[in-house]
C-alpha cells in the first residue's frame, strides 16, 4: 500500500523509481539509505526479486525500473478515484454546497481533526486558485497526526495555492510546528486581529469558512501542554494520550457565505499587507 504512515520497503523503493527510471539496485541502496534509513544490499536484491516477481518492477541488463503495465493500471485505478470523489458530487455533498451552514460534533478530536482535514482538501479541489487563510491558536495537529497532516501539506505544495497562516503565540510548540508546515505560505506567531480568540479555529477558502471549538476542559488541557512543554525533551516526556485522549465536546461548523469570508479575509489581508 502506497503513501502509508510507516512506508516498506517496497513502498520506499517504488516510489524512488517512480521519481527516476534505470537505477542499479546499488543506486537504490545508496538513495534509501541516505535518507536515514538502514537497509543491506541483499535485502534490496530480495525486495527487488519480488516486486519482479509480482510485475511491478522491471529489470533490464543491471538496472530496474516500474513496469509500463503496471505504471498503466496504477493510473487507471487514480482516474477511477479522482472521477468517484473529486469530479462526481461527492465534493459538493461532503461541504455542504447546497447549504448555508452546517455543523457538525464530535466527541474524540482524533475524528474531528482528520475530518477537518479531508473538509479543507475538499474545498481546496472547489476552489482551486484560492488561497487558505488560516488563524490556529496553537498548533497541535502534527502532535496527533503527523502523517495525515504531512499528506495534506504535500497535496497543498503540488497544488500552488498560497496559505496565510496566523498562529496564537511565540511558544516552544508553535515556534516548532513551523518545521513541519508547507513552503508555500506566510506564517506569523506575533499578535494578531485573532489574540483575543484563543479558544476558536478558523479556516477560510474562497467564500467557505471552517469555524472549530472544542469545550472548555480541552482547551485547558491543551494550554497547559503549550505553557509546560519548552523543549524537546519536555515533549518527549509529556503524555500526549492526557490532552488528545478522553472524549471531547468538538464543534465543526462549514458555511458558505461570500460576506463572512471576505470580512475574515480582510483581515488576514490587511494583517500581511497582502
């Protein structure tokens, strides 16, 4: 399985062929391994055997490269995905295109997180050329998702679109988010239109706004992470399953209205010096 949390090494050695075709297996090793990872050269040998086996790669003389045929069908089965969720009304359905405003609750901010996630690269698919504005008063979602936050970076860097993003702070944890955060967008902890909202999200794409909230007890608990963890070592020691982990009262609310979304962005606007 392709794009997974923690990638094979089959997954490791398609996706560097898919990026360069006529690579030796010692190239292979040399290239997987110089991105930190350690892995012999028989084990290479084996794992490419096997993806041969399995028509997926193909060797000519000492170089391997993907199989055509397989290259083909693995398109076939994205057109299939990109016709059933993003050409079809799926998209439509799951922003509530035909309503003004729609909230949603959630009682575990895991679920509300990547559902949140999946909302904004629906909207991202509606609007394309628009750029995301974002205030976040504290940046925690790499802490619980790392790996789905760093897929919807990556699809927000191929797509171009432009992110303003407005976080609530000069803290060790926001400060270091900024790590992980795509390189096409503006980025600012310092005080903000949004200060005094610390407890309320939002995200806005062309005439969609995103509003979050979460109930008093968590944005508590989540305070007190950002106050307590100062550095590395602190935030290796800290029980992140205490802030993410007991049931929540979450509010997600979706809503489509041109004026909201232009007196939200205005702000961002006016605050960048867009």
């Amino acid at each position: 399985m392709l794009l997974q949390k923690r990638p094979t090494i089959e997954e490791q050695i398609v996706k560097l062929l898919a990026k360069k075709s006529n690579l030796s297996a010692g190239q292979i090793l040399t290239i997987i391994n110089s991105q930190g990872l350690d892995y012999s050269q028989r084990g290479i040998y084996k794992e490419l055997a096997k993806l041969e086996e399995e028509g997926i790669v193909l060797k000519l003389k000492s170089s391997y490269s993907l199989h055509l045929s397989w290259v083909t069908n693995l398109l076939a089965f994205a057109d299939s995905a990109y016709d059933s969720y993003i050409k079809s009304k799926y998209i439509e359905e799951i922003i509530a295109l035909d309503d003004k405003k729609v909230t949603y609750t959630f009682n575990k901010v895991a679920r509300l997180d990547l559902f949140w996630i999946h909302l904004l690269s629906a909207i991202h698919q509606v609007h394309l050329q628009e750029p995301l504005f974002l205030w976040c008063p504290y940046q925690w979602f790499h802490l619980m998702h790392d790996h789905a936050v760093k897929l919807f970076f990556e699809a927000s860097d191929l797509s171009g679109v432009r992110r303003y993003h407005i976080i609530g702070g000069e803290n060790y944890l926001n400060k270091k988010s900024l790590e992980t955060l795509p390189k096409n967008g503006e980025y600012s902890l310092r005080e903000s239109p949004f200060s005094n909202e610390m407890n309320v999200y939002y995200s806005i794409i062309g005439d969609v706004s995103i509003t979050v909230r979460f109930d008093q007890a968590y944005n508590n608990r989540i305070e007190q992470m950002f106050a307590e963890v100062k550095s590395e070592k602190d935030l290796k020691a800290y029980d992140l399953n205490l802030v993410f982990g007991p049931n929540i009262k979450g509010r997600l609310t979706i809503e489509r209205n041109a004026g909201k979304a232009k007196r939200f962005k205005k702000k961002f606007v006016d605050f960048f010096g867009i």
